[in-house]
C-alpha cells in the first residue's frame, strides 16, 4: 500500500470502532418459549438501558448477559444484508438464554447505550468498554433493586465489548462485585493485537501513533483506554475466558495474556477451533451450551 492507501485504511478502521451502530432485534424470548418481561434501567451515568428479564420457576441464581459490538441483546442478524460480512450467519443469543433457562437459571439479558433499544451516551461514541462500564453497574444495580432477584447468587455472561467493559467496571468499582459468583468472559479483547492484525500485518508503519491519532480524533479514547488485558487483574471471581484461537483479527497470546493475568485461580481458558471466523465464538454457547452450563452449575 501507498501512504494515501495507509491513511485510508487506518481511517477507516478507527472510525469504525468510534461509532455504535445499531442491528434490529429479530428474536424474544417468547419465540422460544419462555416467558419474559420487557425492563430498563438506568446505567450509573443515567442512560437509560432496555433488556429482558427472563424468570426461571423456583430458581435463585442469575446470570447477566450483555454483548458484542455492533450486536444486541438478541445478538446480530450477520444472515443478512448489510450486516453479512462477518461470516454470513445468524448470531442467536436467545438460544443460549434458552439453555440457561432450562437449565434452571434466571436471565437478565441488556442493550448496551448506542445498541438495541438503549440510549445514545456520548453523542453515539463507543468506548469498546471504555464508557460501556457504566453500563455493567447499572445491570446489577438493577438486579439488586428488583425483590426478586436482589438475594440471587449471580454470574455474569460478558462478550467481547461488554467483556471489555466488565474488567474496566471491575477495576474502577470493585465493591460492586464482591457478590459476584463467577463469570464467563467471551473473547475480550485489547487493541495492540487488532492493530497487529489490522495494520502492522499490512505493512503500515507507525501503525499505533497513526492510529490513535485518528481514533482521538473521531472518538477521544486512544488504543489503550479499553484494553482488556491492562484489566485483567480486576478480575477477582471464578472465570472462564473463551476464544476462537484462529481468529483473524486478534491473536491467540491476547486470550492466553488475558487468562494468565487473572488472579483467582480457579480460571479456564476454553479454545474454539477450527474456524478463523470471531463470530463463531460469539454463537459457539447457542450451538453447545454443555460447557458453558457446566461452569456455572459449578461455581453456583
């Protein structure tokens, strides 16, 4: 590539990541059985937050779901145009609520802002985890006001951006997850890496000063504001980090860096193989929820 060609690129890139954009909601609880009831809330910086809570009969466990950029609480309609360049398939989040729901779990299931039908925060700007943090609060403090889930024991379920903004939570407010069972982390993600694979691979040099100076520019964050491995060691409860190990826009030391940085030692790192396609990773519990079940029925 050519200097314009670069700068084109690594504009476009930052750009991408600066903005939220929202995908439609195609599926509810309801279209697989399960009673639901639609709940807001607001997040500790008071924007508001739309998602389902899903009941399970009898139970007092609770897992609280967010998700991926670009996705919702349904998860992401990549079946259909224009969202199908990452792969082609469908993202169904309900499937695994369902899972969980039958096997005996409470869900609370939540737009992050600028995604499904939650607000705007920061005039649509994304902090890959960056402000989203605030986000992760208010769900739980949400889960504490509610009488019938304020004594549950409670698991997070965290993917990538949400990830992201659960180890910034962690660390910036570490009393608010002392009753924090466990946690499963799917394919968090720090920039250096991304970067790697998007601009250093390619080429480009100076790629990280080229970045952040257009990243800064759309966004105000720079590359490490948001770097889940920088958070890791937040991390204080029981977790299993999940990874497409071929992913081909991180790379493999990301996740092992990440898992390797988590204190407690009752951790897990879970390879998904075979594919170098990321949404895999984010559909892989949809498909086979046996590991993902078995990890919290032990730790809850």
């Amino acid at each position: 590539m050519d200097p314009t060609q670069e700068d084109a690129l690594i504009d476009r890139i930052a750009k991408g990541v600066s903005y939220s954009f929202r995908t439609p909601i195609l599926r509810r609880p309801s279209d697989f059985e399960m009673d639901y009831e639609d709940v807001f809330f607001p997040a500790v910086d008071g924007v508001m937050l739309d998602g389902w809570f899903v009941p399970a009969q009898g139970s007092d466990k609770l897992i609280i779901c967010n998700h991926f950029i670009g996705a919702n609480r349904y998860g992401y309609p990549g079946h259909l145009p224009p969202w199908d360049q990452q792969g082609g398939f469908e993202v169904n989040l309900v499937q695994a609520y369902k899972a969980l729901h039958e096997a005996g779990y409470n869900v609370l299931a939540y737009d992050l802002r600028g995604h499904g039908h939650s607000a705007d925060g920061a005039g649509n700007i994304t902090g890959v985890g960056a402000i989203e943090w605030r986000d992760v609060i208010g769900s739980m403090r949400y889960a504490r006001s509610r009488p019938d889930t304020a004594r549950m024991k409670v698991g997070l379920h965290s993917l990538c951006m949400g990830c992201n903004a659960t180890f910034i939570a962690m660390a910036r407010h570490p009393e608010e997850f002392e009753h924090i069972a466990c946690m499963i982390a799917l394919q968090p993600l720090s920039a250096a890496p991304f970067i790697e694979r998007a601009l250093i691979d390619q080429g480009v040099k100076n790629a990280y000063e080229r970045f952040n100076e257009r990243y800064s520019y759309y966004s105000s964050f720079r590359h490490t504001d948001s770097n889940a491995i920088a958070w890791a060691h937040a991390v204080k409860c029981p977790t299993m980090v999940v990874q497409v190990k071929d992913d081909v826009t991180t790379k493999p030391t990301d996740a092992q860096g990440i898992h390797d940085k988590l204190p407690n030692p009752d951790k897990k790192l879970l390879w998904i193989e075979g594919t170098p396609v990321r949404y895999e990773g984010y559909r892989y519990f949809s498909r086979k929820p046996e590991e993902m079940i078995a990890w919290y029925d032990a730790h809850m």
